[in-house]
C-alpha cells in the first residue's frame, strides 16, 4: 500500500496531490465549525472509512456522528450530480430533505450496532432542474472501534434506476401485449422446446386445463397439453406438429379441446419455428387463440342460412331481397319459375318491362315512397309471366334496420293472386248482374202491388204498406251492395238512409247520439226492417206524425250487448190506435228471434220510449 495514503489528512505531499477532487475539498472544508470537530481530531476508525471511500471506484459515503454530516467519494459526486457538490460537510437531512425520515431511521439503525440494506429505494433527487425519481441499491454500515462504539455510517451506494425504469416499461409492455392479446381473442404465448418436448406458456391459456401459472410459465411436457386434445382432432393436430418441426413450416391448427371442467372449446395455434446459430430448429414459438365463440356464432349463422334457404325454397310465393337503395341482389327459384330468367341474367332495368305498363307509375311510385320512408311496401298488380300474359302479384315487403334504425336491406315476396283476382272479377260481374235483377224485381214487385191496389182501392192502405216496406228493403240491399266494396255498413248510415225523407225542412227534429258500429251483412237486413217500422209507427202515429214532434236515438253499449234506446216526444195524444198487428209481430220476430235481443216499449203522456236490447256478436262479425 503506498505510504502516502496513511498521512494526516491535513498535511500535503507532493505525490498524494491532485488524486482526488474530493479530498482537496474535504481538506479547504473548515471541519471545526461542525459538530465533527477539527480533522486531526477524528478518530481513527472515521479516518480510515473516509480513506476506504476515496480509494474505492463505486459510489461511497461515510456520515459523521448521529445526524450524519456527508463525506462522499468522486464516484458518488458524479453519479449524484454537481447540485449535490455542496452537501459535503452537511447534515444528510439537509442535502437530501425529501429523504430526510429514510436516512435518520438508517443511522439509528447503525448506532443501535445493525447495518441494514435496501434494495431499489427511491430517493428524490433535483436534476437538470427538475426533481425526479430516482432508485438506489444502499448498504448502511456502522464505523466502529472494538468497543463497539459508533462514530458514523459507511453508505455503498448503486444506482438502480435504469434497471427500474426497464423494468416498468417491460412491465407496460407485457400489460400493452395482454390487451391486445385480449382484444385479438388471444388466451396466451407458448413456446416448445423441441429437444425436451417440454411447452412453456403465459396467459390464461394452461389454466383451462388444470396447470398452475407457475408450472406454464417453467414448462410442462406437450404429452400433458396433447391429451386434453379432442380425440377426433388430436392425431391430425399432432401430426400438423411433427410435420412444421420436421419441413420448418409455419404451425396452424384448428382443434377442439376439452379443458378441466369439461366444457369443449375451440382453439387456433399459430406458431413459427426458431433455429439455433447452425439451421437446426429448436423452438416453435406462437399464440393460442380462443375461437369457441366466433365458431359457434359461424355455425349458427349457418344453420339460421340453411333454415333460411329451406323455408325460401319450399315456398310458394317469390322470396326477394335489395339492398337499401331497392337494388335486388336475392331471387329463391319461384323467380326462375314465374319469369323464365335466371338470377344471374336479370338486369336492374329488366324490372320496369316485366310490370304491366298501365301499373308501372303506381308500382314505381310506390316503391321510391317506401324507400324513402321505410314503409311497408304492400301492393298488388300485373306481372309478366314467362309465356308472355300477365298475371297478377300480390307484393308485400319490409325494411331491415341496423342498431341505428338506418334501413340496410328490404326483404319481400311475391304472391301469384291471378286466379283470386280472375274470380273475384267474376263474382263482381256476378254480383252486379243479380244487383241489377234484384233492382229490377223490386220495381216489378213494386208495380204489381201498384197495380194491384188500383184495380182494388180498398186494398190501398195495405199495398203503401207493402211498397213502403219494399223500398226500406230495396235500400239497405243498396247499402250492403256499397258496404262490400269499401267498408261494413255502419248504423249510423243505416239510420241516415232510412230517416232522410222525415228531415228535409227540419233537421233539429231527429238527432242521433252514441257510438256508432259496423253491422255483419247478414244482419244489416233485419235491422234495415225493424227501424223501417219504428219509423213507419212514428210517422204514422207517433213523434213523426205531429208538427211539434220529436225523435231521439241513443246508441250504447252495455256489457256484451248493443242498447238502442228510441224515444219520441209528443203531446201524448195519439194519432189513432196503436195494435199488435203484423208490425208489432215483425219486430218481435226480427228482434227477439233473429237477432236474440229484448225489445221493451213504454207509452206515457210526454210520448213513447223503446228499448232495444241486442247481443253485440250478432250485429256484428267483427264482435263474435
């Protein structure tokens, strides 16, 4: 050991100068002024810990006494930075307050006879001007005598914070790869040993059957992972294997497996060889994606396909599809069969010259509408058939909408209605010619009993009455006539058409309140005679028969049944004999025995109340 390292500290050789920064500032530092005291005072243990650090390479310190006055080394200067160059001579607390609790528990630590050592403390430090975060390994050890007497701390000092920050940024890495492995489906990395057949992964991949995370991330034999294989995939997926070891290809299989609870799942297993510094392949390394999910939505899209081509084949009707702009891109065969064209032969324009040119601006017209709107498309006109004629289609379409209610597709079909429609222009032509004849048959009928009462006046009164009651028939046969082709006869009409000669010149006489309702074309007949001779008895006798009369129709429902409610007003006084006559027994007959109900009747002075009672079911279809 050279001789010149055993001097006093304070005194100057000639061949100890300029070997250390640090020792010729401890030397100009003015130790008196500390509670370390003049240097040629300490003893001799410090002297020899401070003449350890200069000498030594790493970063070293010793702290003087319990609040540790710093002495550090050039390597410790340097890697603290030259903001730290004051700390010498300075309570540690000070150079380092943020550190300030740390170091103080340290020093006790020592003084009570214990070193201790940390491993990646962070400590705050202000560089560049900045305060960071920096991680130091430290060893605090005590200087003693053999008393065991404590006159300071020996600190060794390393830097950590490159390894730490490696650390953290591999960290983020790995938690980066997670989530996109997560994103991708991925369950984990795997990587086979060749020579030892063993398989180390990461991830969740070797939990689903039964291996620790531990044990996956050390290796586990590929003979473990190969039997959870399904039996009908594990000899192909083990000689896809052997096949990418022996040629160096690129592995991927698609397998089945069953994992430790016995669910089977699907699984990919991409991996790519690795060869060692002389072309031998040694590794394969990949990943293991979870495919359960995208295999069973692809297996059930094609079952929904498949139940979809059977039900659009065995039907009768043209099953169709376009895209949202309405541009067909589906036919089923029933296309092929009506026009005579194949899909793969049809032109967006061809449709214009299949639809019979006096329907093409109502079809057209409608069909932009819908799309425009998104309502159902629901019409019905002529087609062309693949022999030329036309035949008549009855077309009903819907919009398909995405989570957005925007419209993405339209699906629609097409019904061959020609011999509904050839039957119903039949049964109009019918329908018209035996109108025309049942018109014809009430004026004959009408005439006879004209003629009939001239030849006989004294049958006069009973052939008006015949006529009257032929005419009420004549007109509600006209109304269900007109019902049929637009809409059921309501009653209110009903009232309307039969009271109208009886409101010209004074319409406040009769009112009509209450709901009104559809009447079944089998009733409306009846109905028509009863109120024919309600009105008949008014004008007659009644309400009708006086200037001052008046008559109020209330329609209602009670329960299941139809309450019509007919009162007229008048002095009281009648305008001859009311009799149960053959009136009297045509409205008990229609009302009681066809139509079920109750009729009641109630004369006082003010006038005459009647009260029907009818089972709605049987004035109304819709109702049953």
């Amino acid at each position: 050991m050279p001789e010149h390292l055993f001097v006093r500290f304070n005194e100057q050789r000639p061949d100890f100068a300029d070997t250390s920064a640090m020792l010729r500032r401890i030397r100009a530092f003015t130790w008196s002024r500390t509670s370390a005291g003049p240097m040629e005072n300490w003893r001799e243990e410090l002297k020899s810990a401070v003449r350890l650090i200069l000498l030594s390479g790493a970063p070293m310190a010793v702290l003087i006494g319990r609040e540790g006055l710093v002495i550090q080394n050039d390597a410790l200067q340097e890697m603290l930075g030259e903001r730290y160059a004051a700390a010498l001579g300075q309570p540690v607390a000070r150079a380092l307050p943020v550190a300030a609790s740390f170091f103080s528990d340290a020093i006790s630590s020592c003084y009570d006879g214990k070193g201790v050592r940390f491993r990646d403390q962070p400590v705050k430090l202000l560089r560049d001007r900045e305060l960071e975060t920096a991680w130091f390994s430290l060893v605090f050890t005590p200087i003693t005598d053999i008393h065991a007497n404590v006159y300071g701390v020996l600190v060794v000092a390393s830097e950590t914070s490159e390894r730490m920050r490696a650390l953290k940024a591999l960290k983020q890495s790995q938690q980066r790869m997670e989530l996109a492995l997560d994103a991708g489906g991925i369950v984990g990395t795997w990587d086979l040993d060749v020579r030892s057949n063993k398989v180390s992964t990461s991830g969740g991949f070797a939990g689903l059957f039964g291996v620790s995370e531990e044990e996956a991330q050390r290796g586990i034999s590929n003979d473990i992972l190969s039997t959870s294989v399904h039996p009908h995939d594990r000899d192909r997926v083990l000689e896809t294997l052997r096949t990418a070891i022996s040629t160096g290809s690129d592995y991927r299989c698609r397998y089945r497996a069953v994992t430790s609870e016995g669910e089977v799942r699907w699984f990919l297993v991409s991996g790519r060889p690795v060869r060692d510094d002389r072309g031998r392949i040694v590794q394969l390394a990949g990943i293991v994606s979870d495919m359960t999910e995208q295999t069973e939505m692809a297996a059930a899209l094609e079952q929904s396909n498949l139940r979809f081509d059977i039900l659009a084949e065995s039907v009768p009707q043209i099953i169709w599809s376009t895209d949202a702009e309405g541009r067909h891109d589906y036919f089923n065969r029933r296309w092929t069969e009506f026009t005579g064209i194949v899909p793969e032969d049809f032109a967006p324009g061809a449709l214009h010259e299949l639809v019979h040119p006096e329907d093409r601006d109502r079809v057209f017209g409608t069909w932009q509408e819908c799309l425009a709107t998104g309502n159902t498309y629901d019409i019905d006109y002529r087609f062309r058939y693949k022999d030329g004629s036309y035949r008549w289609l009855w077309v009903l379409a819907m919009p398909l909408r995405d989570a957005d209610g925007r419209i993405v597709r339209w699906y629609g079909t097409s019904t061959d209605i020609d011999a509904p429609k050839q039957l119903e222009e039949q049964r109009e032509m019918v329908s018209r010619e035996l109108d025309h004849r049942i018109k014809n048959l009430f004026a004959l009928v009408n005439g006879l009993v004209g003629l009939s009462a001239r030849e006989q006046p004294e049958h006069r009164p009973l052939a008006e009455t015949l006529r009257a009651r032929f005419n009420a028939l004549n007109r509600a046969h006209g109304l269900i006539r007109t019902g049929s082709h637009e809409s059921p006869v309501s009653l209110r009409a009903l009232l309307d058409q039969l009271l109208a000669p009886y409101t010209v010149g004074n319409n406040d006489r009769i009112t009509i309140e209450g709901l009104d309702i559809a009447l079944d074309a089998g009733a409306t007949t009846a109905v028509a005679l009863i109120f024919h001779e309600l009105i008949t008895n008014a004008a007659k006798y009644g309400a009708l028969s006086q200037p001052d009369g008046t008559l109020h129709v209330v329609v209602r429902m009670d329960g299941d049944r139809q309450v019509i409610e007919w009162t007229e007003r008048f002095d009281g006084r009648l305008n001859g004999a009311v009799t149960a006559g053959f009136g009297s027994r045509l409205l008990k007959t229609m009302i009681e025995g066809q139509l079920r109900g109750i009729i009641t009747r109630d004369l006082s002075e003010t006038g005459l109340a009647t009260r029907l009672e009818i089972p709605r079911s049987a004035l109304s279809a819709s109702a049953s």
